[in-house]
C-alpha cells in the first residue's frame, strides 16, 4: 500500500463501553479511497511526521541534566552544563550534550492502532499520540509487519 498524507486535526477520546480511549484525530488530504476500503479498526498503521519545534533550549531541558548545587557560593550555576570534557584532547568531543535547537526533527511511530475510520468524512482516528501540533501534516503506512 502507498503512503498516505493526512492532517492533524485534534485529539479527543472514544468510548469504550464504560472507558475512554485518547484518540488523535487525522484527517485524509487528497486520495485515499482505497485506503479507507482496506482499512478497518483494529489495524496497525506507521506514522511518521514531524515533531513540535521547541527552538533553543538549554541542557536541563534539552538532555535532563540537574545542574549544579544551590549552595556552597554556586551564585549562577544553577542550570549550567558543567564540565565539557578533559583538558587532553584539547577540544570538544563529537557528540556532547549541550544547549541547541531542539525538536522539529522526523518521528515515525510504529504500530499505532486504528480506532476509528469514518470514509465520508475522509477522518481516521489514531489511538495515541501523534507527533507534531495541530495542522501539522503526518504520512500513515499500511504495517507490513503484522500481516501474517
């Protein structure tokens, strides 16, 4: 099957006899009747898109670090990195956790399970959370994996 592009509309719940279900609900941009006619809940789909941009974000957001102690004269230390590494090299390591950009970067979640499909309204519903804010544009592929 071909992958399908769809849009993020919002997330809501669906009742399960007497439990609620958070679902996410997509919406189908263009084809996708075929889609709809081989689909049925219960199936496992890959989402992929992109997540939500957070801009620059220090380390104790970005990587969890704890920064430095509250006492014991450490003034403005409190959310900084640290030590960034041995005098030795006499340079910074490929691959350090500091500040930067953060998020905005491709997410593909696998077996994401179907909720929900209403084909009149071209809507799918996703158990789950998708990546990326509302409006934002996910592609959804057929799992091949779990067809035994």
């Amino acid at each position: 099957m071909e992958k399908i592009k769809a849009q993020k509309i919002n997330m809501t719940q669906i009742w399960r006899g007497d439990r609620a279900e958070a679902v996410t609900v997509l919406k189908v941009v263009g084809g996708g009747d075929s889609f709809f006619s081989e689909m049925k809940p219960g199936d496992k789909i890959i989402v992929s898109g992109k997540s939500k941009g957070r801009g620059f974000q220090g380390v104790v957001k970005r990587h969890g670090f704890h920064g430095g102690p509250k006492s014991h004269g450490q003034k403005d230390r409190l959310r900084a990195p640290g030590s960034i590494g041995a005098t030795a090299p006499q340079r910074v390591i490929k691959g350090k956790k500091m500040a930067g950009h953060m998020g905005l970067t491709k997410v593909t979640l696998k077996n994401m399970e179907v909720a929900e499909i209403r084909p009149e309204e071209k809507v799918l519903m996703v158990k789950g959370a998708v990546p990326g804010m509302k409006g934002a544009f996910v592609v959804i592929q057929e799992n091949f994996k779990n067809d035994d």
